[in-house]
C-alpha cells in the first residue's frame, strides 16, 4: 500500500488494473466489515437502527471515496496523457470480476431484502459499481490494445464519477431502499 501511495502521489497510477483493483478492493473490504458488523447486531432490536444507519453512512463515505479515486486518477492520466499499461493479469481479473460481482451483489440484495437492510442494499450497490468499473476497465484496456486509445480509459472512469457520487450522497443522506 505505501508504494501505491507512492505512485499515486507522483501521478504514475492509472486505471490500468494494477492501481485502481487495489484502492477498490480495500473499498470494498472497509464496505464489507462495516456490513459484518451490522449483521452482527442483527438479533438486537435495540442496536439494530442505530447501527444500520452508522453502516449506511459507512457505505456512503466508500462510494465517495471511490468516486474521488476514480475522478483524480482520470484526471491525472489525461492531463499526463498516459497510456495505460497493457496488463493481461489486469484484463483477467477484470473478466473474472464480470462473472462474480453480479452473482455476489444479487446474493447480497437477496439478503438486504430478507433483513430489511438498507446498508446491505447500498453494499449490493458497491458491488455492482465493481462489476462497472471492470467493464470500462476491460473497455479501456483492449482499446488501447487494440486501437491505440490510450485515452479511453480515463474517459470512461470519468463517466462513473457522477454515478458513483450520487450513490455516496445518498449513503450519507439515509436515503434508504425499504421505506
């Protein structure tokens, strides 16, 4: 993690898969811990609210710290107009992430809709963002490959950063799906 600061504080990252599917998994992770913890207090009645909303927020502050990764490594690879590196492991992964996100975020909503649960509903959501930041990064890589549009990737991460904020603000908000 400290080398991937690293670069990214010197404008080296880029949405190649080798940045941007770490900063997302740890995303991720922190989305998921939050949710194991809500479904921890699941059986008591008295925390349960409390600790929903705390989890929804959680959630809403990792859509918008993804967004802002996602928004300044755009950014910082179009104006430095780097092409991404042609990575097969990146192009892998992202095909394998394709076929697994949406079988998790359906578990997930399957789940969310069984306890109620906004925060899970929003978690869902992240995953569904993943499986999206996969296709554009697998679209990015092979344009590039293939066509030589090194700036493709960028422009389709920035694309997200709306979709993704917007989801983030709602977190925040409490703007819930089983009202």
């Amino acid at each position: 993690m400290p080398e991937q600061l690293s670069n990214l504080s010197e404008g080296k990252d880029h949405l190649d898969g080798a940045g941007i599917v770490r900063i997302d998994s740890f995303i991720e992770v922190v989305s998921g811990a939050a949710l194991l913890w809500r479904l921890s207090v699941d059986a008591d009645e008295h925390r349960r609210e409390r600790i929903e909303q705390i989890t929804l927020k959680t959630v809403g502050i990792c859509f918008l710290a993804l967004a802002a990764y996602v928004g300044y490594a755009a950014v910082s690879t179009l104006m430095a107009k780097r092409a991404p590196e042609h990575s097969l492991a990146g192009i892998i992964l992202a095909c394998a992430a394709l076929v697994v996100m949406p079988l998790l975020s359906r578990g997930k909503r399957r789940v969310a809709a069984q306890l109620k649960s906004a925060a899970m509903s929003a978690d869902a959501k992240q995953a569904d963002f993943c499986m999206y930041l996969s296709a554009i990064l697998l679209g990015g890589l092979l344009l590039n490959a293939v066509a030589n549009l090194w700036w493709a990737d960028p422009i389709s991460g920035l694309i997200t950063v709306p979709i993704i904020g917007k989801e983030g603000i709602e977190g925040l908000r409490g703007d819930t799906c089983c009202e």
